[in-house]
C-alpha cells in the first residue's frame, strides 16, 4: 500500500499554464516541473507568461538586489 497517492487530476477552478505544451489546463495534467499556478482563472493562466516577463523585470530593475553595499543581505519587506 502507498503511503502517497500522486495526484493525477487537478480540481475544478485551478488552472495552469504548462511550459511544455503551451498551453492553459484546468487541473494539473503536466507535471510540477513544466507549469505555471495554479491561478485562480483561464485568462489569468493564460498570461502567465506576460506575468513572469514582468516579474522578472521588476527584479531586474530592483535597486535593493543590485546596490553595491548590500550584494550579501537580502531585502527587507
């Protein structure tokens, strides 16, 4: 008898974006490894990628990551 059972079908109302296929899914098909969410929408799972993009400019930009006096801490939030 296993002690986890590997979730294979999502729930109504999670989507996700997967990476591999791209495309949107309600419930996880692909694995964690290959997809974005869950979100709480299809139009929200459908930027994922656009949502991403700009996350990672915010970070890029951000002078609390990049300042010279504080390369070993990390930001306060």
């Amino acid at each position: 008898m296993a002690l986890f059972k590997k979730r294979t079908t999502g729930k109504p109302g999670e989507w996700y974006y997967c990476l591999e296929h791209k495309k949107v899914e309600e419930g996880p098909e692909c694995p964690a490894k290959n997809r974005f969410g869950p979100y709480a929408s299809r139009e929200e799972a459908s930027h994922a990628m656009e949502t991403a993009h700009e996350r990672n400019l915010e970070w890029e930009t951000d002078p609390r990551w990049h300042d010279a006096a504080g390369k070993d801490r990390t930001p306060e939030e």
